[in-house]
C-alpha cells in the first residue's frame, strides 16, 4: 500500500487520500527524516525543509508542496536523487490579490487620500503580480510592471525598470519568489540601498517572502522618514518576528494573505491531483471537501449623497474580507504568529459574494473584482425573506452533505438512519439513539444526525397522528385520526416523549409501532435517493474541474519571476 507523510495543516486532505493510501499526519515544521524512511510521498506546506537532511536514506519518491512557494524544497537534491517534486503556482494568487485590494482601499479610507490617479509599482508580474495589477487598475490606479525574466522572454514593451518604480511609484508592492544568487536575486532586494535610492516616500508591501525585504533596513527607513508606510505579511526569521518593526508598520499581518479557505483548496486539489497522476490513482478530486458558503454572501450597500467612491468599494470589500481584523490579532498576540496561521478563520474570496444596490458607476469595478451584482434594488441580509432564508438552509445542508468525506454508500448509510430514527424514535431520544447505531452500521454521523430533522415543527403535526393512526390499525383497533390529534396535542405542542407514557398503553403502542414501519419503509429509498445524488454532485464537480483544468493548461503562462513567490 501506498505511504504518505502529510502536514497536518494542509486543508481539506484528511479522508481523501485514505482509500489510496496509509496516511500518517504530523505537523509540518515536526517531519523528521525518520517519519520519511518507509514513505513514499510527503505532503507539505512551507514549513517542512525537504532537504538532504531530511530525505537522504528515506524511500520518499514525491514531494509535493500545496503552496505557491518551494523556496522550502532543495530542488537540486530532488532532481540528484530521482525524486518528482512540484508545487501548486497560482493557487492563491486570487487570495493575495484581495488581501492587496483590501489593505490599498483601507488605507485610502485611512488617510483620505483616493487611490484614482495614484502610481502603483508591482515587482514580479507572475499569477499573484497580474492580479494584483489588474485590481489596482479598476481601481483607477497608474501601474508599472518590474519583471526582468518576462520582459527578457516577452520584449521590454509593457516592462519597465526597477529604476523607474523607485522614481515614479506612490506604492510599491512585492510579489517575487525568494532567489538568493543570480542576475534576477530577490534576497534582501529592497535593502538599505534600495531606500535611499527612492526619490519619493512611497508605501511599501511585501507579502512574496520575508527575506525579501531586509527588515532591519526597512525599519530604519520607517524611522528616517524615508517611506509614507509600509505593510508587512510575511517576516524575516518568523515566526520570532521584529516587534519594534510591527509597531511601526501601518498592517502588520501573520503571513495570510494567500489564505483564503478558496486558494487552500486549490493547492490542496493541485498537490492530490500531481500525487494521483504520479501513482496513477484513480483519485476523485471532486471528494474534497469545497470551502463553505460565507455566513453573509450578500452585501447590501446604501450610498449615501456624496459618499467617495473609495469608501463604498471599501465597504463592499471589507465585508468580504477586512484587513484589519487581521493586522489586530497579530498586534494583540504576536507570540501566536504560527497558532493564528494554523486556525485561520473562514475567508472566502470576492467571486463568493454579491452586492447590491450597487451605483451603476461602481458596477463595473465590483465585477471586474469578481463579485456579482443584483440589481433588484436594495437587499441587505436582515431583510432577507422567509423564503430565501429557508433555500439559502437547504442549500446549505444539501451541500454540506454533498461535499462530506467518504464513499457514496457511507454517506446514504448515516441518512437512511437518520430518517428512520427520526420517523421511529420520539423527539428528545432521536440523537441518544442514531450516533451509536452510526458507528455500528458504518455511516455518516452527519447524515445520521441531520436525517433525524425529518421530524420538526413543520412535519410533526402529520407524522404523530398518521404513524398513531397506522399502528392503531395493525393492532386492529379503531382509532380516527381526529381523536389521535387531539390526544397527541399535547406531544405535538410540548415535543416531550415522556407525555406519551400518560395516553395508555394502546395509544403507546399504536404510536411506536406505526413509527416504526415508517421508519423501516424510508430506509430502502433514503439511501438510494441520497447515494445516487452523491455521485451525480461529484460527477458534476469533477467534470467542473476538469474543464477548468483544461482551460487553466491551455492559458498557463510560463513561470515568471513571481511564480514561486507567495506563500
């Protein structure tokens, strides 16, 4: 059988690999060569250092790092040693791209200052530098483009030097891999030297990798007066960070910006489908479980008279994703760096949102960010109806148990039980009963669960009487279900399974027994209404994936000088 080490913290991965593969999970930065000497594959994030002293005598044959970044893998020993590594480029570059949009619009809140006719420098134009460029511009921003390997490869037209950013830029942003020797070298590329060389005080941010940018130079250059701010989310020696550097930072963040919950489980998908490929497993991609919907995917904005148009983006963008929530608890805990990595909070990107009662002048900008528009007028989420609340809850729970772990027939299994324990069992008993029977049948404790909301508020009031009514006439008796309403009241009203034990023993009976059939009879067609919708949504899913895929291989542009350089 196959052997796989994996950090514990790349998401999504637990329970895919399982059916493949015996799977050991530890904490990426705790790998040991001795965890590595049986495995095939590792799994990785950027903390694990897959070297010659972690790999050499181990059977290790694939690496693969579900990050941007493999600044982490000595590429030159892999390639020595026969062993097939690859990263997942691109993966987050949507991710870092919105936490740019988010900290450019808040400072401009900020300060007062709009971003319209503003020059922004990006250095490193790959995945996450386009987007990033791309954002800036709906915004209204100048943009100059550094990238001395694509503009070597491509012509220097749309390029231009790193002289000219010193000398032009009002914000200079950084999204370049870590490269310590060599024409195109990024280690400490924005040094002492680099500061005292700009002819402006320009806003800087790094948020490629830490080493980047000389921290102690930049501090001496916050404290000179040579910079109107800087922003930093990735450090140099985190996670020991400079502190007396943070406190003089205008967002100091835990190296996050490439940690949107969509951009994880791109580079958890792109890491499993290089391992399947490699293995030639016959991996269903489309099992992993997809980021949640936002607790609040619709954002209602009230313009007021002559509210800047900064302001309104920023309100729409900050309820996608506020910048500062961030930046505050790093300040509060900096001591937590790696923690508040490790339990980052559910982010979702733009596309996951939609705003309404957008201007129309703002129209544009929004979509070219990727969020949708509604136009019906204004909706904001406290005034959702009734019925979009009610199918905003469906959908919720049908994809969550469409997206949960595990085999077709594991997940129909715990919802058969479900439905029969909520149709067999009096409410107040319904959980005490179907969690054990899920483990001893096998099935989804979820759908075990979430099934027994067969019985509610809703559906009680024709359950108990009809399940009273049925038994009563098996039992042979002659009960109508007018008189089994009016004696259920009580029950129906209360929800109480001990005000069954007052209506005498025939009403009990007939009560239990009736239940019990329409338990038995839900079951055949629960489990396989609910299998056979599990493999139609991963068909589905995986035939979405494969398109996008296939389009993404086809637009894929050459590895630039950014490709490996975030997170």
């Amino acid at each position: 059988m196959l052997h796989v080490v994996a950090d514990d913290k790349i998401p999504f991965l637990k329970g895919v690999l399982e059916p493949f593969a015996e799977v050991r999970y530890l904490p990426g930065s705790k790998i040991a060569r001795a965890d590595l000497v049986n495995a095939d594959a590792l799994l990785t994030r950027t903390r694990t250092k897959c070297n010659a002293e972690l790999l050499d005598g181990t059977s290790v044959k694939f690496i693969a790092s579900a990050t941007i970044g493999y600044d982490h893998i000595d590429t030159d020993y892999c390639r020595s040693r026969g062993i097939f590594w690859t990263n997942a480029p691109g993966c987050n570059s949507s991710s870092v791209a919105q936490y740019i949009t988010s900290l450019l619009l808040c400072l401009s809140v900020r300060t007062k200052q709009p971003l319209a006719g503003a020059t922004l420098g990006v250095v490193g134009v790959g995945n996450v530098g386009s987007k990033v460029a791309r954002n800036a511009r709906l915004l209204g921003m100048n943009v100059l483009l550094n990238d001395p390997p694509r503009a070597r490869a491509e012509g220097p037209e749309q390029f231009v030097s790193i002289e000219a950013i010193r000398k032009e830029a009002d914000f200079i942003t950084f999204h370049v891999p870590l490269i310590r020797n060599g024409p195109d070298a990024t280690f400490h590329y924005a040094d002492e030297a680099f500061f005292n060389s700009l002819a402006r005080k320009p806003f800087v941010i790094n948020s490629s990798r830490g080493e980047v940018a000389d921290n102690a130079a930049l501090r001496h250059a916050l404290e000179n007066g040579q910079l109107a701010g800087a922003a930093l989310d990735v450090w140099e020696n985190e996670p020991d960070i400079d502190l007396d550097l943070m406190a003089k930072l205008d967002f100091a963040t835990p190296h996050i910006a490439g940690y949107s919950s969509d951009g994880k489980a791109n580079g958890t998908a792109m890491s499993l489908l290089a391992l399947a490929k490699f293995f030639s497993l016959k991996l269903d991609a489309s099992a992993l479980l997809s980021p949640p919907a936002p607790p609040g995917p619709l954002i209602g904005l009230d313009a007021k008279a002559g509210e800047p148009r900064e302001e309104l983006l920023w309100r729409a963008v900050a309820a996608a994703y506020d910048i500062r929530e961030d930046d505050r608890r790093l300040r509060a805990a900096p001591a937590e760096f790696e923690k508040q990595r490790g339990a980052y909070p559910l982010r979702r990107e733009f596309p996951a949102y939609t705003v309404s009662a957008a201007p129309p002048s703002l129209e544009n900008i929004f979509r070219g960010l990727g969020f949708s528009i509604r136009k019906e007028g204004r909706i904001l989420p406290e005034k959702e109806t009734f019925r979009a609340k009610a199918r905003r809850v469906i959908l919720y729970y049908y994809n969550k148990a469409m997206r949960e772990k595990g085999s077709p027939e594991y997940i129909a299994r715990g919802w058969a039980l479900g439905f029969f324990v909520g149709l067999a069992f009096p409410v107040g008993c319904q959980l005490v009963v179907a969690i054990p029977l899920a483990f001893v049948v096998k099935g989804s404790k979820m759908g075990a669960v979430l099934g027994t909301f067969n019985s509610n508020n809703f559906t009680l009031i024709f359950i108990y009487p009809f399940q009273c009514w049925l038994g009563n006439l098996i039992l042979g008796g002659n009960l109508t279900i007018a008189e089994i309403t009016k004696v259920l009241e009580g029950v129906i009203r209360d929800q109480d399974f001990h005000a069954l034990f007052s209506l005498g023993l025939e009403t009990l009976f007939s009560f239990l027994l009736g239940g019990l059939i329409l338990g038995l009879v839900s079951i055949p067609p629960c489990y396989y209404l609910v299998k056979f919708m599990v493999i139609r949504y991963r068909a589905r899913k995986e035939k979405i994936r494969k398109a996008k895929e296939a389009l993404r291989q086809k637009a894929q542009p050459e590895q630039s000088h950014e490709t490996a350089g975030n997170h």
